[in-house]
C-alpha cells in the first residue's frame, strides 16, 4: 500500500482503503497520512467511528507485522 499524504494541517484526510481489503469480506481497513502521523479507520463505519493514530515508529512496526501474517 503506498500512502499519499493528506493535507499539511491534517483537517483534510485522504483516505486509502488497503489492498488486502473486499467488498466481501469483514476485513476492511483505511489509513491516511498527515506529517507525524497514520491514521488508521475500519472502512465500513467512516462517519464517526473510532479511529487509531500511530506515530511513524509505530506504524511501521505495525506494516512490517502484518505484511509477515
């Protein structure tokens, strides 16, 4: 998954659903970029869901864990 980034100021997000992600299935995640920051959605609740934010570190320990699954 490559990540754009969203607006400088992070009030505009530019959501990308993730390649391992279906119609059909229940797995179904989003990230968006801000400098500093990944924020990370479930795809099917987007208006007021909860959300996490990870700091680049922790995002990256997080891709590199999922991407060895």
């Amino acid at each position: 998954m490559t990540l754009t980034l969203s607006s400088e100021d992070g009030t505009t997000l530019e959501w990308v659903k993730s390649s391992y992600s279906s119609n059909d299935g229940p797995a179904c995640v989003e990230v968006a970029a801000t400098p500093g920051t990944v924020h990370v959605r479930d795809s099917k609740c987007t208006d007021d869901s909860p959300r996490l934010a990870l700091g680049p570190t922790a995002w990256a320990a997080f891709a590199s864990y999922t991407s060895a699954a």
